[in-house]
C-alpha cells in the first residue's frame, strides 16, 4: 500500500462526508413546493414523478460498465471483489422500485448549485433520453438534471447560473406562479458549511487511483457537514 494511503490524513479526508447531525443534535424539518415543466421536458418529468412516487423501477447498468476492465493492474483485487459483490447485490434487487425518500442533498456550491437525489444504490440508473429546451438557468429555484437522462440526481439553482445551461436540462422550477414555497430554504441550504479542500488532497487522491482505491473517486469538496435527507415526499 502507497504510504500516501497509510496518513491517516486521508483517512480523516474520508471520514469528514460521514458526519450527521446538527450542531444542537436537533432535527429540522423545511417543505419545498416543486412544479413541473411536463411540456418542456415530458420524459425527464415522467421519471421524476416515479421517483417522488418511489415507482421507477431503475435496472442495473451494463456489467462491463459497472466492474470496469477485469484484467485493469491499476484496480486492486480488494475493489474487484467489492465491486462483483455490489453488482451482484443490485442484479438481484433490480426488480424493485427506487424513489427519493431518504435520498440526500450530497453536494453544496454555494451561489451555483444544490445537488439533491443521491440514492444509494450502487449501479442502477435511470432510463436515458433526448429531453431537450431552451430555458435557462437564469434566476434562483430551478431544478434541471443532466441532459440525456440517466441519473437519479438533479439540481436546484439558488442563484442564476448560466454554467448549467450546456450540462442541464430544465424541468420545473420552485418559483412558479402558482407556487411559491421553498425559496427560502433553498437559501438557507445555500449557505450551510460544507468540505472544503484540504492540504496535499490532490497527491492523496492521486496515489489512491495509482493504486486502485476508489476512495480515490469520493468527491470530498462541498459535501454538507450535516447529513441532509429526503424524508417525505408527496404529489
């Protein structure tokens, strides 16, 4: 093992995501109000629906694409085993339907994004498709998802942010005229702490792809410290 992986630094780099629990040990519950776009992006509102419902049912990806090459030097024998592992957990669990619920807010730019809907579950994916317009983000309380489909998560805007345009593609807004719930929250999901950056995180990470830690792939910048989840969701 790479002495790099040994400092507990990185350890620490790891462990900081794994954090729950506000300052005062207290729970807060905030409801938000989100209004579909269903003319302009029929099939991305579609799954979104199925997911608030907790319906989709989300197969597993190709294997080759979920395991990666077997015969890579560069991944360990600890990953490809953890990895067939999972892949053989979700081909036996793909007959059932995901949602939302107890999904998380996993990641925090502030003024750019708050990316929602994270769901743990290892290689499942939702159906690609050609939704496609030309609404911006140029106002706070959008919510798009990355253009062709494929993913469980999506973000709302909390400020305009043109940078999504070419990334994402728009399918409902909190800020509605006929809803106007939720605003605030987002605001004050904008600006709670997350990760930041850390000294030599870069050499850390670097060493742990040399050697085919996939800790190496964690994104460890702008992740909320408090645990933030989906706990209920209605339609």
């Amino acid at each position: 093992m790479s002495k790099a992986m040994e400092n507990e630094k990185w350890e620490k780099i790891i462990a900081r995501d794994k954090r729950a629990g506000g300052a005062n040990g207290e729970d807060r519950t905030a409801r938000i109000v989100i209004g579909l776009f269903e003319d302009a992006a029929p099939s991305t509102c579609k799954t979104f629906i199925k997911l608030v419902k907790g319906e989709l049912i989300a197969p597993c990806m190709d294997e080759l694409e979920a395991l990666g090459d077997p015969d890579a030097f560069t991944v360990s024998a600890r990953s490809k085993l953890t990895k067939r592992n999972n892949y053989r957990q979700c081909k036996a669990t793909e007959d059932k339907p995901v949602g939302y619920e107890y999904s998380q807010l996993w990641r925090v730019v502030k003024d750019k994004r708050l990316d929602f809907g994270r769901i743990n579950k290892l290689y499942r994916q939702t159906e690609n498709n050609n939704d496609s317009n030309e609404l911006k983000h140029d106002r706070a309380g959008l919510v798009s998802t990355r253009r062709g489909g494929g993913q469980f998560e999506f973000t709302i805007t909390p400020k305009a942010n043109p940078e999504l345009d070419q990334e994402n593609v728009i399918f409902g807004s909190i800020a509605c005229r006929e809803v106007l719930e939720g605003l605030e929250e987002i605001e004050k999901l904008n600006n709670i702490p997350v990760t930041q950056g850390q000294f030599l995180e870069a050499a850390f990470k670097m060493s742990g792809q040399v050697i085919g830690d996939d800790r190496a792939k964690i994104q460890t910048t702008n992740r909320p410290l408090q645990k933030i989840y989906v706990t209920k969701l209605e339609r």
